[in-house]
C-alpha cells in the first residue's frame, strides 16, 4: 500500500494543477495558532524513528523557523503528533540553544541545527542530533559539532550532551559532521556514522550512554567518500542499513556503503549529482538533466530530494512532486518537502511541505481530500 500513498494524495487532493492553486487548505483554528502550547503527550515508548515522546505518533522537526526579535537562529520546533490523529500544531515545542544546547568551554553555541533522529540509547524515545558551532582556534583536531538531545516519556528533556567519537574513530582534520543513524551491523541497535577526513567514516556503535559515548565497536571505514548523505535505507535487502555516501558537497557522484556485521563494504557507484537520496526504490539522483531512478531519466527538477515509502519527492522552493512509478505528479501546496511519515496513522504516507514566503508549513496527507490538510505559520513557535 505504501508504493501508492502519495500518488493517492496527489491525485485526488490535487484535481489538477489549476484546482489546487485555487483552493485554500484548511488551517488549524486561530486561536489555537496563538495560543500557548499543549501539554506534551505522555508515552510509553515506540520504535519510530522521530517519536520523542514515545506515544506511538511521529512527530516532526522544523529548522528554519520565521522569527523576530530571537537572534541568527531561533532553534530548533518540534510538532508532537496525536496516535490515530496526526500532528497538532499547538502541542509545539521550541528547543533553543540556550536552554537545551551544552556549553564548550563555558560557551553556548550560536547556531542549533537538527541532523538526524532514532532511539540512540535504546529506551524507546526517540533522540535528536544536533549540530552546533563549538569555539575553535584552528589548530589541530577540531572538536566535535554533534550533540544529543535526548527523549523521555514527555518529549525532548534536559541538556544536550556532547557526541563522543574515540580516538579510535576519528582520522584527520576535518570537522566530524554529517551523522546518519541507522542498523549498520544488523544487531538491532541504532549505529551512527559521521564524516570524516580522507574518504573515511567515523563508525560509532549503538547503544549510546546518556553521556553521548557508543557502547558498540567504534572505528574507521574506508568506503570510498566521506559525506554520508540522508537517511540510511536498507538497499540490497540483506537486513542491515546501507548509507549512501559522497565525495565531497555540490555536484558528486554517489557511492553506496553497505552494512553488515562485518563493517561496511563498497557497494554500487552512481553519477553526478546536485542531490542524491536512497531509500526502498533504490538510488535516486537529481542532475541537470533531471531525476535518475531505476535506470531512467525523468523530467523533473528541484534542489532537494527526501525519500518517502517507495517514492521519491523533488522540490524547490515553490513546488513539490512526487515520484512514482516512474511518472511524477505535483503536490497541491507550496514549498520545499522537509519530512515524510505516516502522522495520521491510516497506513499512508504523508509530505510536510514548507514554505518560507509567505511562512507556512503544511502537511500534504495520503489518499486524502484538501480539507483535511493541516497548515500552520512557524512563527507560532516563537509564541
């Protein structure tokens, strides 16, 4: 069913290119825009992957946040989600340097950007990691960007904790970022690799302690690049994540690294690309030419690809498609697409899309109507 979610919601959400610019999404009642947040959620602990309260409903993370008068960057909002119900955008909350970031040398960071989330400490809610701008005096080995946010039954709680990369795990001179959290090794813990120096990765071994160290193996592994890329995905079907890998930002060709209990392996090469994803539909590259998928070129452009189910999304800043089964459809909402899960629980995908002019997030279901469309401006975080 997954193969056909968003198609589902393209298609009859949309009724065309012209209905949809026409139509006016429902958005959340006002003054539950303006109100103060909910109350978070209790839980009792799930397995998805941005569950931070562990109520068995994803929840979402947004980082580019409209905001006045709260510096460079406001932080990080996170969207709680309701089991059976989907997002609530009133039960919101705003993590900021300030107040949930650990100090370097005494200093809070400046900046607090989300990187990627899974249950690093195996307690059943989610963690969120998080780079930061730690001082540097530029000599040496830098030290690490990456902190943890940790989940509790009531959401993200307490002070971040610094990422810990033995010595062991690190090589050269570049700034350890760039973390993916996935089951390389198949032992069902959630792993972490990040980049490193020289077409190497730092591998860090899961579970995690609640200081930010790996209590598995951690080392190097040689796989060809060194800028590990989107979420790991399970690409050969042997039971263990694979991470797709880059050798450098920009335009790069692609570079597969498969998991196994024996570390990482090469796998498969793909051309150059300005964006480059992989997910249960293979490998999908966005070039100049268009979208390389499955051994064809469809045309489609954008600047971002993110993977949802066994589909694809492309957009830009103005438009989203979606990508199925080799035919792309655009989706009835401004914006770039910034997450996908299933929020409501119907076993559909759903597309959070978001838009910076004017400011608002919206969350595009599958095989749904326009009406039941949830939109909201992310300027309510600074409420």
């Amino acid at each position: 069913m997954l193969c056909a979610v968003l198609l589902a919601a393209a298609l009859t959400a949309c009724g065309g290119h012209d209905d949809a610019a026409g139509r006016r999404p429902a958005t959340v009642a006002g003054k539950q825009q303006r109100s103060a947040p909910l109350p978070i959620p209790r839980g009792k602990g799930s397995k998805l992957p941005t569950d931070f309260n562990g109520d068995g409903a994803p929840d979402l993370v947004i980082d580019d946040l409209a905001h006045d008068g709260l510096g460079d960057d406001p932080g990080i909002g996170v969207v709680y989600g309701r089991k059976g119900h989907g997002l609530v955008a009133a039960t919101r909350q705003l993590l900021t340097p300030a107040k949930y970031a650990a100090r370097t040398k005494g200093q809070a960071p400046a900046t607090f950007a989300s990187e990627a989330s899974c249950d690093l400490d195996r307690d059943g809610y989610a963690d969120l990691v998080v780079s930061t701008d730690p001082p540097y005096d530029g000599q040496g080995m830098p030290p690490v960007p990456l902190q943890i946010l940790f989940g509790s039954p009531t959401g993200i709680t307490g002070k971040g904790v610094t990422l810990k990369i033995p010595a062991r795990a690190r090589f050269g001179n570049e700034w350890p970022d760039q973390p993916v959290c996935g089951d390389f090794d198949g032992d069902g813990r959630n792993d972490l690799v990040v980049h490193g120096s020289g077409g190497r990765l730092s591998v860090l071994g899961g579970p995690f302690t609640r200081a930010g160290a790996p209590r598995g193996d951690a080392g190097i592994a040689q796989v060809g690049g060194n800028v590990p890329t989107g979420s790991a995905a399970d690409v050969n079907g042997d039971g263990t994540d694979d991470v797709l890998i880059r050798a450098h930002a920009g335009t790069a060709r692609s570079t597969v690294a498969l998991g196994g209990p024996n570390g990482f392996t090469k796998g498969a090469a793909h051309p150059s690309g300005t964006a480059a994803a992989a997910g249960r539909f293979g490998v999908a590259v966005l070039g100049k030419d268009g979208l390389r998928l499955g051994g064809r070129t469809l045309d489609v452009t954008g600047d971002r690809l993110l993977p949802a189910g066994r589909d694809v999304l492309v957009s830009d800043a103005d438009t989203t498609y979606l990508v199925h089964a080799g035919r792309s459809h655009r989706l009835p909402a401004k914006g770039h697409a910034i997450a996908a899960a299933d929020y409501d629980g119907d076993g559909r995908i759903d597309a959070a899309l978001q838009s910076t002019t004017p400011d608002r997030l919206t969350i595009v279901p599958g095989a749904t109507t326009p009406s039941r469309q949830l939109s909201f401006p992310t300027r309510d975080f600074s409420n």
